[in-house]
C-alpha cells in the first residue's frame, strides 16, 4: 500500500501524495497500513515530545518498547520510529493514534484489554521519568508538569479503572 501521509512538494506537476515517496522530515501526519505495528507505541513518542525533546533515555526505553514488540533494529519500521522520535509529529497525529488505539482495546477482550492498557500507561511512565533518572521509582521525582500532563491524559482517555500513579503527583496535575 501507498503512503498517504505526507503533503507533495508542487515541481510544476500533478502529483498526488499516494503517488509520492515519504521523504525523511516530513512532519508525520498518520500512520499507514505497513507502519501499524507501531501503533501502540506511539503513545510513548508522545509522551517523549511532551518537553519538547526527546532524551537519549526515553528513546533507548522506545527502542527497548518496539524490540519487544518484535520490531528488531533492522526493521523498516524501526526507522519510521527513529523518524518520530527526530521529527515531531503533530498533535492530530497522536490524537488519531489515540482514537485507532482506543479502538483495538475495545475489540479485545476484557482482560486482554486490561493486560494492554496497563502495559502501555507503564511504558510512557518509564518514558516520562527517563529524561531525569534511570529508575522507574523516580517517576514523580523527574517527570515534567507536560509528561505529567501527557499521561494525565492517556490514563483518562484510555478509561484506566486504577490510576497507578502516585497521589502526589495526582494531585499536582489537578486529579483526585
């Protein structure tokens, strides 16, 4: 399948973007049908863009995220990922992710959907704590009002039944 996500540079000829190559800095725009293995990650690039940087750390726990997923380093989708993580991708990109995630979990079952939901609001609070600190205890300490609002918002949107996160830095963010 073409990719569908990238706005054509006009050269004086009709182009249309499915005809089109993405080029590497294009802002990302969705993720094509090839690349939603890397759905569920998207999340945690988020999550690193949060600050508005993505730190060594966060991108080494992305990485270890998609290997475990089994997307090894040589992969292609590998290097869409390193793409996002070099170039932001925009706001109603991971709002449609978000909506595409939402959609999966709720064709799961109830505690296939649970086992997920839970793995992935881990993961981006490994993300999160991971600019400050190499310890996943830590994650109040050195998360950022913006991750912290980040995962604020996936646990809402996500409708996570527990909120895992500590009361202070609830608290901090205006829950509970």
């Amino acid at each position: 399948m073409k990719n569908l996500n990238i706005i054509p540079e006009d050269h004086g000829q009709k182009s249309f973007a499915s005809e089109m190559p993405r080029k590497k800095g294009w802002r990302r725009e969705k993720l094509n049908e090839n690349e939603m293995p890397l759905l569920f990650l998207i999340p945690l690039v988020e999550t690193a863009w949060a600050h508005g940087a993505v730190a060594r750390n966060e991108k080494q726990i992305i990485f270890a995220a998609a290997r475990e997923e089994k997307i090894d380093e040589k992969d292609e989708l590998n290097e869409v990922l390193d793409e996002m993580l070099i170039y932001q991708p925009g706001r109603q990109f991971f709002t449609e992710c978000l909506e595409t995630i939402k959609s999966e979990l709720a064709a799961m079952t109830v505690k296939k959907r649970e086992i997920e939901r839970k793995k992935l609001i881990e993961r981006c609070k490994l993300v999160a704590a991971a600019a400050g600190t190499n310890s996943p205890m830590d994650v109040e300490k050195f998360t950022s009002d913006e991750e912290r609002e980040v995962l604020m918002r996936l646990i809402t949107e996500l409708e996570m039944k527990e909120n895992k996160m500590p009361n202070s830095l609830s608290k901090r963010v205006g829950v509970l």
